[in-house]
C-alpha cells in the first residue's frame, strides 16, 4: 500500500512536472526580469515569486499527505455497534470505510471521498487533501497566466521597441566590449552579451508552451469549480458518464437514474433491524485467481485537460478492455460495486452472457 506521492516508484508525469517547474521558475528571473524597467521588475519578480513558493509548499503538501480512508489509517477493527449504514465493506482492504470511499489500484488503498489519482502528484486526491489540491490548481493558473501575460508584453515590446529591451537587458548582462555607451545602457555598435534576437527567440518559445498549458489548466479549475457547485467529485463526473454512455448504447434513458440496477449480484448486505443490533454482515471473500484489474480500479488524472467538458473525457480516458471477465464474481471494492453503471449477472461463463457481444465492462483512467 502506497503512503503518499513521495513513495517509489514515481510517476513519469510526477517527475515531468519536477523538472518543468524550475525551468519555468528560473526562467522567468534569468529572460523575463532583467528585460524590464527596474521598478517594475522588482514588483513582478516579488510577486511571481511569492506565488511559485506557495506552489511548491501546496504541491509538496499535497504529495506528502495519506489521503486514505480513516479506516484504513487505523489498525483497530470495527464493533459491530460501530458499523452503521454509511459504511460499506472493502474485500481488498478488509476493512469497513466510508461509503463515499472508493479503492484506488495503483495506491492500493481506499481513499476517502476520492476524486481521482493524480499522476503529477503521484498521489490520490480526496477528502484529506482535496482543498489543497484546488488551492493549487488555482495558484499554478495564476502562476502560468501571469508569466504568460508578461513574456507576451515583453515580445511585442522586442519589435516595438528593441532599444528598451536591449539597454534594460545591459544592466544584468553587460556589453561584449564591457561598458556600455557613456550615459546610456546601450552597448556601442550593438554589441550585447544577450542579443534582442536571443530574447525574441526565448520568449516565444516559453509563449508558445505557456499558451496551451494555461488553456487547459484553465479548463481544469473551471471543472472543478463546476464540481465544487455541485458537490460532486471527478469519479462522480466520469462514472455519470459512463452511465449515461451505456444507456444510450443500450435505449434505456432510465439506467442513468437507476441506483437500485446497478448491481444485482451477491454483494456486502447492510445491517438490518430483524438481524440486530450486533450482527455484523457477511464479508465476501475474493478468489485469488481474480485478476487484478477486476480486484480494484483507479480514476487518475494523467494529463492537462483539453476539449470541451460537454463532450465528457473522451480525450482523456484510456479504456481497459475487461470483457472476458464479465463472470459472475462479486464486486469487491465499493468502486467496482458500482461498475462504472454495468449490471452484474450470475452467468456461469462469460459466452453465456447476452451482453458479452455487445457490451464491455471498461476501467477508466483519465
């Protein structure tokens, strides 16, 4: 079981991101500051700095805490008089957890009021850290537009006025013959150590990768306050999804609303009153020869948003084909209890299923 994002091995977005942000951070001081006015330069590096700092405080924060399910963090079992309706048994945790809690196969743990595994953070995201992570989506935004918004001022000032951009750029990094014009900045005959066809060069590089990240990070926080209106979480949003997909698949606008069809199998029951007060329920056990993509399942958010939300994530979601599965073992986790919409059946073999031609139970990652 994975404690944090901190943990080996470590995403490949995980580290693109640790080697990205300090390109674009160190960038900003050694191609953007010493272009500028002095005044302003001090006042936009103060503030871009600042904001980078809380970046990587949140980021690290975020990475750093166990965003597992309360239950899974202690090693006490329940009493029965513990277990109320608002839990539901884990065959892969063995352990009761919120009802909200859902089983994350590549942190191998439930995690509380889970929204999804973040790759970038090589960590889940969920009720322990889900402010923090909103927190941040929303300071690296501003952090991308604000160093977006001035690497384009300063390219359109290079061939509106490169004299500025070259005299400002002789205070940090001198002239070839050493001093620059007497009673100017500027360097005799043009003889910069940072040439203005260098600076046109690098801000239009950092521009160009500045433009589509900011669009989708955009994209990103405008989801999530959609999520946040609604009360709802990213694996809410994509099993929705994956429900209404089906419906329309199988001309059954109900399905969508159906809570009770989703899963008709053997299940973990509920307590009820005629069992008592101190009867637990049954908890099912897992064959081991179930595979074990069907033992758990993960949301992750593996990469920048793109395409309008309207059109759902189909860009963004990896679909793992598990048909040959469709057997008649219980779910096992709460996420797969509600299988992304699908209807559970006790066939005896997967060829007995009406639906296996036509219909295919899928994991999603986004």
């Amino acid at each position: 079981m994975r404690t944090n994002g901190w943990q080996a091995p470590f995403d490949l977005l995980q580290v693109v991101a640790w080697v990205t942000f300090p390109v674009l951070f160190g960038g900003f001081f050694a191609f953007y500051v010493p272009f500028l006015p002095a005044t302003p330069a001090i006042a936009l590096g103060v503030i871009y700095g600042m904001n980078g700092v809380l970046i990587m405080v949140l980021a690290g924060f975020c990475t750093y805490i166990n965003p597992a399910d309360r239950n899974i963090l202690t090693e006490a079992e329940l009493s029965p008089a513990q277990i109320t309706d608002d839990l539901l048994y884990c065959n892969v945790c063995t352990k009761y957890v919120d009802k909200r809690s859902r089983h994350c196969r590549l942190c191998e743990k439930c995690v509380a009021t889970f929204d999804h595994h973040c790759k970038w953070l090589n960590n889940c995201v969920g009720a322990h850290n889900y402010r923090y992570f909103f927190v941040l989506i929303c300071s690296t935004l501003v952090f991308t537009l604000f160093q977006l918004a001035v690497g384009v001022f300063l390219f359109a000032t290079s061939f509106a006025d490169p004299a500025s951009i070259t005299s400002n750029g002789a205070v940090t990094y001198g002239c070839k013959d050493g001093t620059p014009a007497p009673g100017t900045n500027a360097c005799s005959n043009d003889r910069y150590m940072f040439p203005l066809v260098a600076v046109k060069i690098l801000l239009g590089l950092y521009s160009a990768f500045l433009v589509p990240s900011t669009v989708s990070i955009l994209q990103l926080v405008i989801f999530h306050i959609k999520l946040c209106r609604n009360g709802s979480t990213t694996y809410d949003y994509i099993v929705e999804q994956r429900r209404a997909k089906i419906a329309r698949a199988r001309g059954d606008s109900t399905l969508a609303d159906d809570e009770g069809d989703l899963c008709v199998c053997p299940a973990p029951r509920r307590r009820t009153a005629s069992e008592g007060a101190t009867q637990q329920p049954p908890r099912p056990t897992v064959s081991s020869a179930a595979p074990a993509s069907f033992r758990s399942s993960a949301v992750a958010i593996d990469g920048p948003f793109a395409g309008s939300f309207d059109r759902g994530f189909g860009k963004h979601v990896q679909l793992y084909d598990h048909s040959s599965e469709e057997t008649h073992h219980s779910p096992t986790s709460p996420s797969q209890r509600e299988e992304f919409g699908q209807q559970f059946h006790a066939y005896a073999s997967p060829a007995a299923n009406p639906l296996a031609a036509s219909t295919k139970r899928e994991s999603f990652f986004v």
